[in-house]
C-alpha cells in the first residue's frame, strides 16, 4: 500500500454507511441515483409499521454534504414524512444551538470529543442498538465507540469519519509535508482555519509532539497558545463553515490550511480548482461524526432509528462516499463490493476517500489521533477567541 503523503490527493474521510427499512415483510427502494435498476430490501425496526410514520416530521442537525436534498426526497416519499436538515458551522457553536433549543432537534451529528459534553447536559439518551440492524455495516477498524461510549453507555452511532489533513493549491504553492509548512512568510494572510478549535487546534500540539494532544498540562498549553499566536498574520480570519473555507480557496484568498472537510476538495475539483492534501509524519486530528438521539427525538423514536437505520445501509453510504469524498461507514471491502459499486461507488469515486489507505491496517490508523473530551475546554475557547481577535 502507498504511504497517503506520496499521494496527497487521496486523504480524507467523511461521513458514512446506510441502512434500508421497511416495516411490513420488505419493500423495493429503486431509483436511487448511480443505482440503475438496483432494487434494495427494507426492512423494519422494531414492531413499527412504516405506516404509522406518515406526516410525522423529523428534525436533524447534520453537515453540509451528508444528507442531500435528494436523497431525503426519496426517503420523505417512501415514508410519507418530512425531514428538515439544519446544517452546523462549527461543533462548540453547534452544540450550544442544541442547548438553547433542545426540541428543535430529533437527530444530531455529534463530533467525537463532544458526546460526553451533550450526555453531561441532558440533552442526548442511549442509543438502542437492537433497532438499527445495519450496525453491521459499521466498520470496527476505526475504534469510534472511544468517541459514543460514556459511562459504560453509548450514547452514539458512527456516521462518518476523517481526518484533518494539511492541504494546498498546488498551482499556488510548491509541495507541502509539514505543520511547520504553515509558519513559512511566503503563505503571510493565505492560511485557512475554520472557526473550530477543538477540531483544528489540535494539529498544533500533535505538531509539537505531545502524546496526547487533547489534554495538556500548563507548560503544553501555554506552548500550544504561543505557536497559535505565531499564526497571526499568516490568517487574516478564519472561516465559518465548511462552504467558507470552500469559497475562501476557490476565491483564492487562502493557498493553504487545514482542511476541514473533504467536501471542500470535491467541490472546487467541480469547479476545476485542485486541492492536495497529506497527513504529515508526526500524524493529524481525525473526527467522527456520530448520530446521537436527543430527549425530544426519543418521543418518536420509531422514525428516528427507521431514518438513521436507512441511511447506514450499503448503497446509501456508497452514494454518500462517491458523491463526496466522505469515507463512510462501510470498510474497504464493502465499498468495493457490487452493491457499493452500482450505487456509483466507482475505482475512481473510491480513491477520493481515505478508504484505500485503510489497508494498510493499524500502521495507517495509528496517524490518526481521534478527537477526544477536552477537561479544559473552556480554556481552548478562550485561547481561540483570543486568537481571533487579533486577527
């Protein structure tokens, strides 16, 4: 297997795997975009009858990229439901969203590192695995239940996946390997951040080496804050949102950065602009994102799990991936599998994920360093704003 620096466009994951559902013995989903004639069983969950769904509406709070208007289209009309798709910015903006109006949201997308901080504020209930029956579809090769499992519960179910590679316009920049790449004058006012610090602000301190790059003692932090700081100038603002940074590239008004999703390389190569990526030597943050049942979705739970079910189903998530770029929740073999590769998942749709690099076992896995529960995080968030600032 190549090592993923030697061939940077290939790095990134997102967002993963589907399910199908239906209640009364099994009905035909066809007509799925990249499917062809393919038909896909559903099948029920629990002793819900899909009938008993209809005009209910379904709140979820997702990323931009992971439920497309047409997807949820088909599922609205399969089901005779509404689901309304509110999209988050950043996490720690996204989870105060979910605090000040907990009933507005039946469905969230919690980033790793943040289950623990919804569960401890009430707004999240355990996930009953016996209704989602495409768990199975759910790769264990990343261990994403360190970032569901709290309190010997889990509270979460892996969506999708990635990473937070150091990325670069080629056509504007020579080729880049190193966080230290970032520091260079001749990149002054051209660095991309997304206004995300407990997702970006890590590559710092796996930059300097600490071994755990989530929980710093005071001398770590104050050197965290000080390479933070060198930063000025290099950005001149930090992007808002997964668009942002998208437009911020395509505009060129940044040339470099962490990437924070790949959706953002998947859009500008549409647009004919080319973004690499690369996980440098000493490694790089990597996420999950997982769907979390929230209080006010437990009180129509049948529809939830029947949506989250549907959804981590093969053709789904070989969809999501090929559309993307979003790794997924499904493992290398299943998207290469016939079903993944009718949905659209081709070769070259593959090698836009990070799944080819998943081969490579844990040597690939160990450069990733999963986000996790910052103790400090208030800490983190006034660094940050005082970063920003600055700017």
């Amino acid at each position: 297997m190549t090592d993923p620096r030697e061939n940077p466009v290939n790095q990134n994951i997102n967002r993963r795997q589907a399910l199908g559902l239906a209640a009364i013995g099994v009905a035909t989903l066809a007509g799925l975009p990249g499917c062809g004639d393919s038909t896909t069983a559903v099948t029920s969950t629990g002793t819900a009858s899909p009938a008993s769904f209809k005009g209910q509406t379904l709140n979820v709070f997702s990323w931009s990229g992971y439920h497309d208007k047409k997807w949820i289209a088909e599922y609205e009309k399969l089901r005779g439901v509404t689901v309304n798709v509110q999209l988050f910015g950043g996490v720690p903006d996204g989870f105060a969203k979910v605090k000040a109006s907990p009933d507005s949201f039946d469905i969230v997308l919690a980033t790793s590192g943040w289950l623990e901080t919804y569960a401890d504020a009430g707004l999240i209930v355990p996930i009953d695995e016996s209704k989602l029956p495409n768990l199975k579809n759910v790769t264990n090769e990343l261990k994403w239940r360190n970032a569901t499992e709290y309190k010997d519960t889990n509270y979460g179910v892996l969506y999708t996946w990635g990473d937070e590679p150091l990325c670069w316009t080629p056509a504007k920049s020579p080729t880049l390997n190193s966080w230290r790449d970032l520091y260079n004058p001749r990149f002054k006012g051209k660095v991309s951040l997304v206004d995300d610090p407990t997702t970006v602000m890590p590559f710092i301190p796996i930059m300097l080496g600490f071994p755990d790059p989530f929980n710093l003692d005071e001398t770590q932090f104050a050197a965290m804050k000080k390479a933070l700081m060198d930063l000025r100038g290099q950005v001149t603002h930090v992007s808002a949102s997964i668009d942002d940074q998208t437009a911020d590239f395509a505009s060129g008004q940044v040339v470099t950065g962490v990437l924070y999703n790949i959706v953002t390389l998947v859009a500008l190569r549409k647009d004919g602009i080319k973004l690499k990526k690369v996980i440098p030597k000493v490694g790089a943050a990597a996420w999950s994102d997982n769907y979390t049942l929230t209080k006010a979705g437990q009180k129509k739970a049948d529809l939830a799990y029947d949506f989250m079910n549907y959804t981590l189903s093969v053709p789904w998530q070989a969809r999501f991936a090929a559309d993307t770029g979003n790794t997924s929740v499904l493992t290398l073999a299943e998207a290469q599998s016939p079903v993944a590769v009718k949905a659209g998942l081709t070769p070259e749709k593959l090698n836009d994920t990070l799944l080819p690099f998943t081969a490579d076992g844990p040597a690939f896995f160990e450069k990733l360093k999963l986000l996790q529960r910052i103790p400090d995080v208030d800490k983190w968030l006034e660094v940050w704003n005082e970063f920003k600032t600055g700017l």
